[in-house]
C-alpha cells in the first residue's frame, strides 16, 4: 500500500491530500477564495496566486496531523502541474518539487484533467476501463474514453466556451453572487424553463462537438430585454445545457460501443438537474452510471492524490525539472477543432 501527498493550487482552491493506494481518503484540507474574488465577480489570477502561497504549507501540515502520517511515510508526492492559472500552478507544483527534493520522495507531476477523470475511481472501486467520460467544468467541456492511467481519446470539446463558464457568466449577467454556478442552479428551481426562449447550440448536429458562446449570448439579450423574470431565464439556461449536454453525450455512447459506464466528472457534475439527466441517459442505453460525491467534483486535492496513486502504481513519476503548463491536453494527438484552439 502507498501513501500519496496530493496538492491542489490550479485555480481559486487551495487543497493538500493523503490518499492511500486502497481507496482511502486519510485526510483533506481545503481552503476557499470565493470571498476575495467576489467583489470582482470572478477569478483574478494574482490575487489567486499570492493566497495559493500563504494558504499551502499550513495546509499540507494540516493533513500531516489530521491523518497522523509524517513526510517520510509518505510514499510520493503528487502535484497539479496544469492546466490551469499559471501562477497558482506554480505555486503547487514548486512546493510539491522541494518536498520532493528535500524528502528524496518521488514526485508525480498531476494533469488537472486527469484529477477529474479518475476521480470516480477513488470513489467506485468497480468502475474499470474504458468508460465514457464527461468531463464538465468551467474551463473544459469534453468526452474522453477513458482507455487508461494516462491513455485518452477525446471524442468532442467545445468549441468556444466550456459550460462551466456559461454558468458563471450567465450568473454573473442575472446578478447573482459569485460563485456563480450554484446560486443558478437554486434560482433556475424556482422558475418555469418554457417561458424563455434560448438556443441549443449544435442540437442534433453530425458534427460531435459542443458550443456554448451562442446560449450566453442569448442570455445577455433575454436579461437586457427586461421581459423576462431572471428565475424563468436561469431556469431555461439550465435546461438547454442539459439539452445540449444529452444530445452531444448521447452521440458520444454511441460511437463508444465497449464503454464500461457513462461517468461525469468535474465541477459542473454537481449540478443536480445535469446528474438526473445523465442518469436517465444511461439508463436509456443500458449503461450503469457513475459520479463522485459531490465534493469530489470540485477542485480537490484527494482526487489528485489518487491520480497520483494511479500514476506511482503504473510506475510514472516525473523529474524536479518538470514544467508548469498553463494548457495540458489529456489527448494530445486529437485532431484540432474549429475555434477551439490550445483550449482543445
């Protein structure tokens, strides 16, 4: 059994994990922002990057504590090394290669993305390769097969925005505190879908990819109008992603014929209403459906601990001059999308 030290710094949380080989979480630490960037209704990179810097070390000796372990029980040190804000990122991963150095621990240098695709692993002992993924947050739209620890086929992306970032501006238009997305989704309950509306950008289109630039823009014009009450417009933005999230993903199962399972992972996985849909969907193609409890869809450092985990198992370890990389596709060799650019 090994006992991996994860650490998470890619955007606005901060995290230090201990995760075990066998599964279990030996402690998590975490600290928020949302109160220092609220005022600016989003994410600011410095700002981010300076409270990665006071928050981390406390954190990591934190989950030292919580968990009883020490530095030198430790089996490896794993740390997010991108995609992300640059700053933050270099904040993890240059902790994470002086515990490494100064320990003579392995270092394990984490993709953000990866995190998330094996994240229900961690939770679902049973879930083997290759499953279908969903992978939702507010910087990435995909389908990825899942053929393996660091083995993935990208079947779609977006092609502007990814759905996360949809929310959040969306929210951000409705007047809604930040962040954005689950003050959406609790004023979307409140309204009626039908009475707004909105596009479903690339709805039954042969072309396998996502967009979402359209329906945010489609949002600004139904809140300028002043037509509509913001809980009727929240509520039929979430309808149409989750449209669009079905159609897309529908075409995806279809074109993955020996998927294991339909999984979802990333922050925009803990929208109920997007969860009740895809549940529904796999039902619908006989497929069992799998996703993380809900704080393991958002940024955590457990999940990079156990990609850490699977990573250190497949004998993948990285050395200290390893680099930091603000865009870090899980499938390099996937064909290059139309408008998407390094985001692909």
């Amino acid at each position: 059994m090994a006992i991996i030290l994860g650490l998470e710094s890619s955007c606005d949380e901060t995290a230090a994990a201990l995760v075990t080989s066998d599964r279990r979480i030996l402690a998590h630490a975490l600290a928020g922002q949302a109160e220092a960037h609220a005022p600016f209704g989003g994410v600011v990179p410095e700002i981010a990057a300076r409270a990665h810097v006071d928050k981390l070390m406390p954190l990591i000796e934190q989950a030292l504590a919580d968990s009883g372990v020490t530095l030198s029980d430790v089996d490896a040190i794993a740390a997010t090394a991108g995609p992300g804000l640059i700053g933050g990122v270099m904040v993890g991963l240059v902790t994470g290669k002086a515990l490494a150095h100064a320990t003579g621990k392995p270092l394990i240098a984490v993709n953000h993305l990866e995190g998330h695709a094996l994240s229900p692993r961690l939770a679902d002992p049973d879930l083997a390769f290759p499953y279908l993924l969903l992978l939702v947050s507010g910087g990435h739209c995909q389908l990825l097969l899942v053929e393996g620890v660091d083995r993935y086929r990208r079947l779609a992306t977006t092609i502007d925005d990814a759905a996360g970032e949809a929310f959040d501006k969306s929210a951000k238009l409705l007047g809604l505190p930040y962040p954005g997305g689950p003050e959406l989704e609790k004023l979307a309950a409140t309204g009626d879908a039908a009475s707004v509306p909105l596009p479903r950008p690339l709805l039954g289109s042969s072309e396998p990819h996502f967009s979402f630039a359209g329906l945010k823009s489609a949002v600004a014009r139904a809140v300028h109008s002043g037509e509509h009450r913001p809980q009727d417009i929240a509520a039929a933005f979430q309808q149409a992603v989750v449209d669009c999230l079905i159609d897309r993903t529908g075409r995806a199962i279809k074109r993955a014929p020996g998927a294991t399972a339909l999984v979802v992972a990333g922050g925009v996985a803990a929208n109920g209403s997007i969860r009740a849909a895809l549940t529904g969907l796999a039902a619908h193609y006989g497929l069992p459906f799998v996703a993380p409890p809900m704080w393991l869809c958002t940024d955590n450092a457990a999940m990079i601990a156990w990609a850490g985990a699977e990573r250190f198992a497949a004998g993948l370890t990285d050395t200290l001059d390893v680099p930091a990389r603000p865009r870090w596709p899980l499938d390099p060799d996937a064909e290059t999308v139309r408008g998407a650019g390094v985001k692909a």
